[in-house]
C-alpha cells in the first residue's frame, strides 16, 4: 500500500517526538504493509516548512527505515497567502516526491470565498491539488455541493484512514461513507502522527474498503491512486468509481447493519 500523508519526522511538527518515535511508526507502517510513505509534515503558522530540514531527517529516516519502505517527501500544506505565493514561485518545493500533487489542509474555522481561486493559480503552476480529510472538517460536512463543485474542476479528496473505522467519530465515518457514495473520494491515507492514538495503519482501511465496498476500491484508493500521486501520474478516472461500489445488504447485514 502506498500512505501520502504521515507526520514521521522528528520534533518538526506535531507528529512523531523523537527518532526513536520516528522508527517505531516505520516499523509499523511496513509491517502493515505499507510500500511507500510520504512524510508531510505541516506548513502553517505553528510549524515553518524547512525544506532542508526535512530533507536532512528524512536521509536519516530512510538510512534506518525497514527493508521494503521507501520514504518520501510531501507537506501537509495550509491555505495561507505566504504558502500560495512561495508554492507559485516553488512549485515543487511542498509537492509529493517533487513532482505535481499537493496535499492541501483547509482551516475547519473558515473556507475561503476565493479558495477556488486560490488553487486554481497553484495549478497554473502546474500543481494539482488534493484535499486532506474533508470529513473531518465541520464545515465541509455542510457543504457537500461545494466538493462535488471541487471534484468536478479536476480536485482530489483524500479520507483518513481511521475515519473509515470511525476512529474521528460517527459523523466523520458518516460523511466519508456518503462521499465513498458518491464517487468524491480518490485517496485514503493514515495521516499518522503517533504509535498508539494514530499510527501509520493502513491494513484496517484497505480491509474495511474491501467488506463494505469493494476489493477494487480498496486498490484504488490506497495503492493504484497514492503511487501515481507519488510519481506524479494522472489519475485514470475513466471508470471511477467502479460499479456497484457498495455490495447488497444481505439479511444478516440488514438485521445487524454495520456502523
């Protein structure tokens, strides 16, 4: 599986506290069968976005990362008016690997009139934008019409893999479920920050996908997707989502529905 959006790094963010941190949450994130992991941590107010820092822990990282991990640079990067203007002047500075997709965090405070306008002169820049978790902002669980107005103008949504399991609570499952639907979601990843609370897990989505959707969705969104955002691909969306995404409700699952 390929995991876009982890927070590995040490003492950078909010994300791991230490190496040692740093090495468990890679131990974990291979033994579950992550492939690929992009380390991303945030740019934003709080956390300045050091491209030579991170390069520097992440070398560190992957000169101790399990056999069969590769790491991978990304930012987990913030609507801000300095970020939009460095990223039109650095287009590959926040991106995955260096190449087109960038992870994009909106304020759950506010959404911008002009975020549409916004992204669209980061993608004249040749950069494509994918929004993380907008399950779990209040304020785009209100504003489903806007998402699918996104989605159609070429976005990405990615949901968090513990969502899914109603790790961020019901109404977070609830709207990931609706967007899962409605073919608006492309992308699943940990947006790991920890060992216990959220670790870089995502075994439990991609099985989770499988039982309630599909075994093809779950390769979608957690391996053909993120590793074509990693090496700067297009998407194939000529058939997504594929048909019947949900599969029928048997008796069983009707008299003990699933939550």
């Amino acid at each position: 599986m390929v995991d876009i959006h982890s927070h590995i790094l040490p003492g950078i963010d909010d994300g791991a506290s230490s190496f040692e941190e740093t090495l468990r949450m890679l131990a974990i994130a291979r033994d579950s069968g992550t492939t690929v992991l992009v380390a991303s941590p945030h740019a934003d107010t709080q956390y300045r976005y050091d491209p030579g820092n991170v390069d520097r822990l992440l070398d560190q990282a992957r000169a101790a990362a399990p056999d069969g991990l590769r790491l991978v640079r990304g930012c987990d990067f913030h609507l801000m008016y300095d970020n939009v203007e460095d990223a039109i002047l650095n287009p590959t500075r926040y991106t995955l690997g260096g190449c087109s997709y960038l992870l994009m965090e909106l304020s759950d405070l506010v959404i911008f009139p002009n975020t549409g306008l916004l992204w669209s002169r980061l993608e004249e820049a040749g950069m494509k934008i994918i929004l993380t978790h907008p399950e779990r902002n209040p304020l785009l669980r209100q504003r489903l019409p806007l998402i699918e107005e996104w989605v159609s103008e070429g976005r990405c949504m990615q949901l968090t893999a513990s969502s899914l399991l109603g790790g961020f609570g019901p109404k977070a499952h609830a709207f990931s479920r609706t967007l899962l639907d409605r073919g608006l979601a492309h992308f699943v990843a940990s947006d790991a920050h920890d060992t216990k609370a959220r670790p870089p897990r995502l075994d439990l989505a991609f099985q989770w996908l499988s039982d309630n959707y599909s075994p093809r969705l779950a390769q979608l969104l957690c391996v053909d997707h993120p590793l074509a955002a990693v090496e700067g691909r297009p998407l194939d969306l000529s058939s997504f989502p594929p048909a019947n995404p949900r599969p029928a409700a048997g008796i069983w699952s009707r008299m003990f529905k699933r939550t």
